[in-house]
C-alpha cells in the first residue's frame, strides 16, 4: 500500500476526482484490519470495486485465490499496476470498467464457488450498486463495504424509523447485514465531509417467506418509498401497479395492512404480502 496517496498521486500529477467520489484510505494497518475482517481465504474468488491505489488490493492478495478489480479511472490504473508489480503479486486482474456496467453473472459464470464482493463506494453510486448485487445474489456468497455512515445507518435501519428505505427492505428480504468496524474521516485523502462505516452483507442462500414474483416485490418497495411522505393508498396509487387510490384501498385491506401507514412502518413479510396480492389473479382487476 502506498506510504502516501497524495504524495504518490502529486508525483504523476494527478489528483483525487470528486466526481468519482475517490478518497482513498491512508492508513496501511487500518488497510489489513479490514482484511482480516473481511476473512477473505485461500479458495476465495474476490471482485473488488474501485481497487483505487491498491490499499486493500495489495494485502488482500496475498489471502486471496484471485482478485478481479474494476476501476473507473483510467489514470490511476497504472499506478495501481505498479504496486502490484512491484510487489511481484500475479493473482489480481485489473479492469477498467464502471461496475454499473459489468454483467457479473457473464464475468463469473464458470466460477464454481460464489464471489465475494469487497469495495469503498463512492455515495453516489452505492445503492445502485447494492440493487446490482442483491440481483446477482445467485453467484455472490456475501459482501464488504465500505459507506458513508448515512448510508449505512439506512442499510442496517429499523422499521418506523426515518432511515429505513427501499435499500433497507431489499436488502433484509434476501441477507443478514452487520457492521464490522467504523472509520474515521481523517483516515482518507482527500478528507471526506463524514465518517464512514464497513458492513458485512450475506446473502441467504434461502429465504424464508419469499415473495411469489420477486419482479413484482421490488416494484412494490419502489413504488412504496418514491413518495414516502404520503400514505400508502396515495403513494401506490398510478405506479402502474394500482388503477387508482381505491384499488390501491382493496389490495391494502386484503391482506391487512392499514392504507393510512407509510412504507417506513411495513416489515419485511408485509412488502412480502403486499407484492403477493399484486401478483396474484385474485387481484388482477382490483
């Protein structure tokens, strides 16, 4: 890992591009606790987002089977390069891509074993691509992430409370969430405005009441929280799922739920029953 990002980005005249939402981490012995953290082992297929100067690239390496690295930035690419290189590691592939825009189960279809995923988030991006992993959950065994700690006060947030949300209710459908450590702003350069948090995603390799049409269940949490100061009845209603406020009525006191409450206060296995009635024929001409 590099003594020193700005020292080693100033020396090839580059800097930190905030519209990547590059801040890279500083500190070598917070880099390989957050390795060891993430337990990472020797069988282990890793893709990692946004490698950037390799501070976890570098440690990780040496626990990992292989490494697939996507980074946006091209610039920095050859830097990142050169530390692997100059540390004679072999098992890391660097790719230049936008993680929006890597199919994962056509880059892994012949793994056997299911990827980890570990990265640093740039905010802007990061439920997009949560949405992207929990979709390809089918090759993906579990997840470390670095967030801002908004988000990931979002993420592991409780029903009722304001930071629950569509990523909140997603994610508790199909994983098991917690927090393995919290890092402090002044461990990045350039200094985010706020601290930031790693969480551990595990993806279930079953879920317990699954939704009948897990399409349809996602559009409901969609379509739930993009209003999420009105009720239900009004927030659902003209999303394409529900004629009107009275279907929306119907379906809503079918299956028991209030249509007077907000998407925060519903769990779980209510979005469940909520996205089932809609799927059902029963309810198709509601």
């Amino acid at each position: 890992m590099p003594i020193s990002p700005k020292r080693l980005l100033l020396a090839n005249n580059l800097h930190a591009k905030r519209w990547l939402g590059q801040h890279f981490l500083t500190d070598r012995q917070t880099a390989e606790k957050i390795v060891i953290l993430s337990n990472v082992g020797p069988e282990d297929i890793v893709l990692e987002i946004g490698p950037g100067l390799g501070a976890l690239t570098l440690p990780m390496a040496g626990t990992a089977k292989k490494i697939y690295t996507v980074e946006k930035d091209r610039e920095i690419i050859p830097l990142l390069e050169s530390e692997l290189a100059s540390d004679h590691i072999t098992n890391v592939e660097v790719m230049e891509k936008n993680i929006l825009d890597v199919n994962l189960q056509e880059l892994f279809r012949h793994e056997v074993k299911k990827i980890v995923v570990i990265g640093n988030l740039p905010y802007n991006i990061s439920s997009q691509v949560l949405i992207q992993l929990i979709h390809a959950r089918g090759i993906v065994s579990r997840a470390v992430l670095m967030f801002q700690k908004e988000l990931a006060a979002r993420i592991t947030a409780q029903p009722g409370s304001k930071s629950y949300s569509r990523i909140t209710v997603a994610l508790r459908y199909c994983a098991d969430v917690r927090s393995l450590m919290r890092l402090k702003a002044s461990q990045f350069y350039p200094k985010p405005k706020i601290d930031s948090e790693i969480l551990e995603i595990r993806f279930n390799p079953a879920i317990e009441n699954p939704a009948h049409d897990e399409s349809v269940f996602f559009s409901v949490i969609k379509a739930a929280f993009s209003k999420r100061r009105k009720t239900l009845r009004n927030s659902l209603a003209g999303t394409g799922l529900f004629k009107d406020t009275d279907s929306a009525k119907s379906i809503l006191e079918h299956v028991g739920i209030d249509p007077m409450r907000r998407a925060e206060t519903l769990s779980v296995d209510e979005f469940v029953a909520l996205s089932n009635a809609v799927s059902s024929k029963e309810v198709e001409n509601a």
